[in-house]
C-alpha cells in the first residue's frame, strides 16, 4: 500500500457510507471523493489505497478517477477557480473572465499559480445557466459575473 491513508475522520466516514451498499464496488465514487476531500486531489499514491480498500486493481481506480472530471490529479491550489465553459456562460461572458484570470494571473485552464494559490479549471454547465456567467470558486457559486466583480473576488481570496 502507498503512502496515503485515510484520517480516522473519514475512515469512520468510508465504513458509514459503504453501510449503505450492498457491495463494496459501489464506494468507488466516494471513496475517491473522501480522497480529494482529504488531500485537494486523488493522488496515484490514494488510488492505491483505494484499490486496496475495494479489492479492485490500481488501473481500474485510475480509469474510473481520469473518467469523471470533478476528480483532480493534480495537486491545487488554496483556491480552485472553475469556470463554466458551457453555451450560456459562454454567450454571457466566461471568455473575458478567462482572460481576465489569464492577464491577472497568469493562468490558463489546469494551471496553477507558481505561489500554489489559484489553480483554474473550465467545467461543463454547472446547472446555473440562469446565472450565467459564473464560477464555482472552492465549490461556492459566484454568478452574474462581470470582470469587475471576479476582481473583487480574487482580490478578497489574495
Ligand atoms: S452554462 Fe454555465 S452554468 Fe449552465
């Protein structure tokens, strides 16, 4: 086994979860989102642990985490800026605040800040069209956005 382990936290989280399935196959998913709960990404050190804890093989966790986007496999950074890319944050406006980011910060998407702070990716729809443009920054919504505010919003997290 790896490096990686669970903290007793979520171990006790793990066992909880996979109560709720039949089989152990099903917390592929949540394991891997305990994972990145814990480290920010799935590293192939997790993996490993993963595979171990569902009885599977290294190379079926990895699949499955390259598979499903919400996965990082890369470390992040403090703050992890995503960026709808789909039609109606594209027609409202996601191309200026990515070069926004991009002239400010100096990152395109699956970059990260040479100081670990910002990390920006660009995701499918977000499911809040109606507030379009938008950003999930750390998970939190930020919608209607204009270049204006995304600069308040960067400058609060500096
Ligand atoms: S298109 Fe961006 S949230 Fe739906």
């Amino acid at each position: 086994m790896g490096k990686f382990t669970f903290t007793q936290e979520n171990e006790e989280k793990f066992q909880t979860i996979a109560k709720k399935y039949p089989k152990i196959d099903s917390m592929m998913l949540p394991g891997l989102w305990l994972v990145q709960e814990q480290e920010g990404w799935v590293s192939p050190d997790a993996m490993i642990f993963i595979a171990d804890k569902l009885g599977k093989s290294p190379i079926e966790v990895y699949e499955f985490a390259t598979f499903y986007t919400m996965f990082n496999l890369k470390p992040i950074g403090t703050y992890h800026i995503e960026l709808c890319k789909t039609l109606s944050c594209m027609i409202m406006g996601a191309p200026e605040l990515k070069k926004f980011i991009k002239d400010t910060l100096g990152i395109g998407p699956g970059e990260t800040t040479a100081d670990g702070k910002f990390t920006l990716s660009e995701v499918e729809c977000q499911g809040a069209c109606g507030g379009a443009p938008m950003i999930a920054l750390n998970h939190q919504y930020h919608e209607n956005l204009t270049v204006d505010k995304l600069k308040t919003i960067i400058e609060e997290c500096k």
